[in-house]
C-alpha cells in the first residue's frame, strides 16, 4: 500500500518541483501539469500582445507555438513525450504520401492503433500503477487532431463538393498542410496538454489573423471595412472572458481542497463501509463522491479555454445582445450539467468538442450502424480500462427496456419533437454509451408528461426537482465504473448498489404488457428541455 502511495507522488516528467508537491500534497504529476497550464496562460497573453499578427508572420507565429508545446509535453513527461512526436510526424508522412481519397482511413488506423497501444500498456504494463496525467491524455488529444485534418484534406481534396454537407464543405482543406503548419496544429502550447481540439481552418485563421472578421461577420456590414484581415477590424480584448473562467478555476481549486479530499471515490468500494452502511447512506456517498469529483473536469477544460482565450483564440461570433462569444473552444458548460434535468441537457454540454469530434469523423459518415460504430470509436479512444466498458455491456438491458416502455409513450409526429439524438451518444464519455436508450425514451416522456406539471409554479419546481435528482442519480451510477476503472471495484459497487438499475431494465421488459394503452395527452405545449414552445 505505500509502494503504490509513492508511486501516485512520482512523475515520468520533470521532478523540480517535488518540494511544491510535497507542500501542497498533491501528486507531481498533477503539480507539473497545473504550473504548465498557468505558463500558458501567461505566455497565451505574450503571444497575443508581442506575437500579433500585425508583428510577426505566421512562420515565426506557428514555430514559437510549437516550440513551446514541445517544451511543455517535454517537462510534463519526459522521454515519453517522444510517441506524441513519432506518432505526429508518421501521420503526416501519411498525409503527404497517400491519396487523399484514402488518407482519412490510413490516418485513423494508424493513429488509433498507436494510440490504443500505449492504452493498453498502460493497464496491463503498469498495472493501473501510471500516473492519472500521463502522456497518454496528451496522445488522445494528437489523435482527434490527427485524423481532423486527415478527414478535412479528403474531403477538400478527395470528394466531390456536391457529395458534402454544408459543414464540411465549409472545413474542407484544399491543400495539403506544410510540415511546420502541421506540427503547430497538432502540437501548439495552447492545447497539447488537454486539449480541446480545434477545426484547421479555424486554428489557420487565429495564427493568420483572420479569425476576427470571419467570426465577426456581422461588425463589418454596413460599414466601410476592407476585409483584408486583421488591419480592418479592430479585434475584441478577451481580458473579460478569461478572467470569469480564471475565477471557475479557482473555485475549483477550493472545492478540490474543501470537498473532494473529503469524499474520495474509491471509499464507495471500501468493506467495512459497503458492508456496515445502510443502503440509502451509500446511495448519497456515491452522489456526493461524484459531484465531489467533477470539478477536476471543470477545472482543466476551464483552464485550457482560458488560455486560448489569452492568445486571442476563441471568438465563435456574437450573442444576441451583440457581446462577443469566447466559446468557440469551450468543452463544457458547468451551470448547465449542474442543473440539467434531463440526460440531453446533461451530455449536450459535457466533453462538448470530443462529441463534435465523434459526429464529423464517424457519426456523420457511417452509411449504416452509426451509433453502434461511434461506440465502438468512442471506446477504443478513450482507452481499454474494463471499468470503461461496463455501462456498454449495462446498456443490453437497458436498451431492452426502452423498446418495452416505447410502445406505452406517444410520439407526436410533428417536426418540432426531432432531436439532436447523436449528441446524446456522442457528447458523454464512452461509459455513459447507454444513455442513448435511456434518453430516448426519457426524451418522450417528459415532451408529454412535463406539460401537465406546469399549471403551478410550485408543480413545476416539484417536478423539476424529481427530475433533476433522477438525472444526477443515473449519471452518477452509470459513471462510477469510469472513475474505479477496475473490474474487481466495478463489481463491489455494482453489488453494493444492488444493481438496482439493471433490476428495474430487466423488469420492465419482463412485467410490461405487449399491448400497452397509449396515451394521448391531447393538445399541449411541447418542450425541448427548459423551453416551452406552442404546436
């Protein structure tokens, strides 16, 4: 047990600053990672300010951008910083070597097999003894970006422009990158880190600087601009966003210190407090351990938006009040999952630029079986640890159990009650697969049932208030499996909870009736989450 303490304190990266870690008491691996980030912070502002566009070209602009991510990924892990390089700079050899109609696939073999290499060294090498910030994080984030560019380059220069969506015609990339233009995408200090991962053109257009007059299209209408890039157009300060996301982070970091410590995951597994507490004592812990465990989330993704913010990287258009939006890279939306009272609103907005990634490589692709594939994707990148998997093989019953309470729900047929169904696939972590089936149902159920609980202000809240808790409870039992990753602590819990939710799937398949009455609810309002819209 103390040999695997001192090894969560250890580092394949950098040890300077193990004094700092022994201090604060946090794992040095984490120490790294958080002084890398806070560096690029203040070198996102320097880049900004010294680095404009107005002042140095895009060569000098993508060479430091790359230097400095090497040098980050350098200090975080050592020598094994030298499979994000192998792996890029494979890649791009594919890219310059194969046709274009087939470098997408050549692409994504190559970068998820590397990738899924070293996910499984990390299990069965390590023996869950690697560090939680290990380079591998690093390497997921160079295969989205990978095979984002490859896909692009096919569509702009192997595909016909009639056989492409609007989307990707616009994303298309009709010449192939230079090797400096590549590893500055792939391996730029503002997102080789944690990500997220950002379209080409988009990252092109910021190291270009024409990323202020196309995403603010709507300041130059009417005016007498010309739209040469960045001279004609005054470009937003982002002092103001990235200070709200800086003030996120350190909330974060005080509920880390406050409450996560306090209620660590791994105690839902422990024996004597599986098997000397009440069930329903359990049942809390486990909700409080997971919304104790969120804001490491929060923090990293908040961080790394903020540092994109700094160097000018960011701006997605305008809002309705005609503010600048800095959300263009943003991967979460914490008000929004915390009060989520649905699944959909809950995984719209979490790992929001992952699901994206999923949607325009696989989703939007697959001729057939597209959620199936973009399972079988999501899982593989993600990694090979069991605890992974085990909500996919839960999601048997439970997508048996949709099927039987389908029947019994009324489907309008009007065109308002479509929805975005891949974002309930996509946007989660592979362990939450099985919120599809659930959602949805879900989904039907609250278009026809919420309408009657709004004739009261207190009804409503009543039913906000269930559902909510109904929400945060299956999330909570469908993503505890991704953070004890184990088969043995998987399995403790899942008893220890009676597996109560794969009871109550299997019970439903078995007790529902074949021919259920359907229910009409008449004329009513219809919803799409929080907002109330007239048939």
């Amino acid at each position: 047990m103390g040999e695997q303490s001192d090894m969560s304190f250890k580092t394949t990266g950098s040890t300077w600053l193990s004094p700092l870690s022994d201090l604060v008491g946090i794992p040095l691996d984490q120490v790294n990672f958080i002084i890398c980030q806070v560096f690029g912070l203040v070198i996102a502002f320097w880049f900004r300010l010294c680095l404009h566009p107005q002042r140095a070209g895009p060569a000098l602009r993508h060479a430091v951008a790359t230097l400095l991510g090497a040098s980050l990924v350098i200090f975080c892990f050592g020598w094994y910083a030298f499979h994000i390089f192998i792996l890029t700079l494979a890649c791009y050899v594919i890219l310059c070597q194969v046709s274009a109609c087939t470098v997408h696939w050549y692409s994504l073999i190559v970068a998820l097999g590397y990738l899924t290499a070293c996910q499984v060294s990390r299990v069965f090498i390590f023996n869950y003894g690697i560090l939680s910030t290990d380079f591998s994080g690093p390497l997921m984030m160079i295969t989205q970006k990978i095979t984002t560019v490859a896909f692009q380059v096919h569509d702009g220069m192997g595909r016909k422009q009639d056989d492409l969506t609007p989307e990707q015609r616009r994303l298309a990339v009709t010449a192939r990158p230079s090797l400096l233009e590549y590893l500055s995408y792939n391996l730029n200090f503002l997102s080789i880190l944690v990500g997220p991962c950002s379209n080409y053109h988009d990252y092109i257009d910021f190291i270009e600087g024409r990323h202020v007059w196309r995403k603010l299209e709507r300041l130059r209408q009417g005016s007498d601009l010309e739209h040469d890039g960045y001279v004609s157009l005054p470009e937003p300060s982002p002092v103001r966003a990235v200070c709200q996301k800086l003030l996120v982070c350190v909330g974060c970091v005080v509920w880390f210190f406050v409450v996560t410590r306090s209620f660590p995951i791994v105690h839902n597994v422990d024996p004597q407090f599986v098997s000397q507490t009440p069930f329903l004592s359990r049942l809390a812990y486990a909700f409080v351990s997971i919304q104790a465990a969120r804001p490491k989330f929060y923090f990293a993704w908040t961080l790394a938006d903020a540092i994109h913010n700094a160097a000018g990287y960011g701006i997605s258009g305008m809002d309705d009040k005609g503010r600048v939006s800095w959300d263009l890279v943003s991967n979460i939306h914490i008000w929004e999952i915390e009060t989520a009272t649905s699944f959909k609103s809950f995984v719209d907005n979490w790992n929001i630029q992952t699901g994206a990634w999923l949607k325009s490589v696989c989703y939007d692709r697959a001729p057939h079986y597209r959620t199936p594939l973009t399972f079988v994707l999501s899982a593989l990148w993600h990694g090979v640890y069991p605890g992974y998997y085990f909500t996919f093989l839960t999601g048997i019953p439970i997508t048996l159990a949709a099927r039987a309470v389908r029947p019994y729900i009324h489907t309008h047929t009007h065109t308002h009650t479509h929805t975005s169904d891949h974002r309930a696939v996509l946007s989660f972590p592979v362990c939450f697969c099985m919120s599809s089936s659930v959602s949805r149902v879900y989904l039907q159920v609250r278009r026809n049932l919420r309408p009657y609980f709004l004739g009261s202000r207190s009804v409503k809240l009543a039913y906000d208030v269930v559902t909510w808790t109904a929400t945060q409870f299956t999330v909570c039992y469908a993503v505890m499996p991704f953070l004890l990753l184990a088969v043995e602590p998987t399995l403790t819990y899942y008893r220890s909870m009676y597996f109560h939710v794969h009871v109550i799937s299997i019970l439903a398949v078995i007790l529902l009736p074949s021919r259920p009455r359907i229910v009409k609810p008449g004329n009513h309002v219809l919803l799409s989450n929080n907002n109330v819209k007239a048939e």
